[in-house]
C-alpha cells in the first residue's frame, strides 16, 4: 500500500511539474519546453544584482540528437572596460573608437529545415528543454 502511495505522488508530483513547464517566464532552477518550434527565444529579466550583473545561465537540452547547448546572457557585464569610449589599453593613444560592446540581452535558436532530424547539432525539432542554471529569471518564447 505504501508503494501505491510513493507511486501516486510521484505520478502526480511529476504530471504538476510538466504542466507548469511549458514556455513563459523561468526562476532559477527551473525548466521549460518547447516542441517543434521554429524559434525559441531566451531573454534574460531586467533584474540582477551587482554581483551577477544581470547574467542569466543555462542550457537547451533536444530531444532530436540528445545534446546538450549551454548559454550565458549578460546586458551588463562589460569586462572590466570604462564604458565612455576608453576601450581597451591603448585605443585612445591610437585615436581608435572603442570597439567594445556589452553582452546580449536575449538568443534566438532557429529551425534548420536542411537537415533530417537530429543531423545538425543546432537541430531543435522535437522536444527542446530548456533549464536555467543562473540566478536571474529568463523568458521563453517558443515560436
């Protein structure tokens, strides 16, 4: 009886977590899917503290060759570079505009439609998870 129990919970456990994991806004820890999509797009919230800069982590898991791409979403982080056009050493000695830019704020992964699935490693038909492993929310747009 108490197997049927632990068995029960889990199945239910487990039905609430696919339920709620489908695309829309990610906390940390969390996971969403997307199937079949011609583009999933991940953004990273506008929030983040000093410390994380706003940095968003994580990665896509596709069901279609079960590979795994990790990902780093980071509008604020500039590197340690002044952000008034000074650059890297020496671009001002040089007159040199500053060439640097900040991190991107959001990644868009699209459909390969020339390959079969599961021959391109960028393949997201089929099932895509995809978990975020920062500490900054991130939304999800399957399109």
């Amino acid at each position: 009886m108490k197997k049927l129990a632990i068995v029960l919970l889990v199945t239910v456990a487990s039905f609430c977590l696919a339920a709620s994991a489908f695309a829309g806004s990610v906390a940390p820890g969390g996971s969403a899917k997307c199937n079949n999509a011609k583009t999933i797009k991940v953004e990273t919230a506008s929030s983040g503290d000093a410390v994380d800069r706003g940095s968003a982590n994580g990665f896509l898991w596709k069901s279609s060759n079960f590979t795994t791409v990790p990902f780093t979403l980071a509008p604020k982080d500039h590197q340690g570079f002044s952000g008034n056009g000074g650059g890297a050493a020496g671009n001002k000695q040089v007159k040199m505009p500053s060439k640097h830019s900040m991190g991107h704020k959001s990644i868009t992964f699209r459909h390969q439609n020339n390959f079969s699935r599961g021959d391109s490693i960028g393949d997201i038909s089929g099932e895509v998870r995809i978990h975020n492993t920062g500490t900054v929310p991130v939304s999800v747009t399957c399109g």
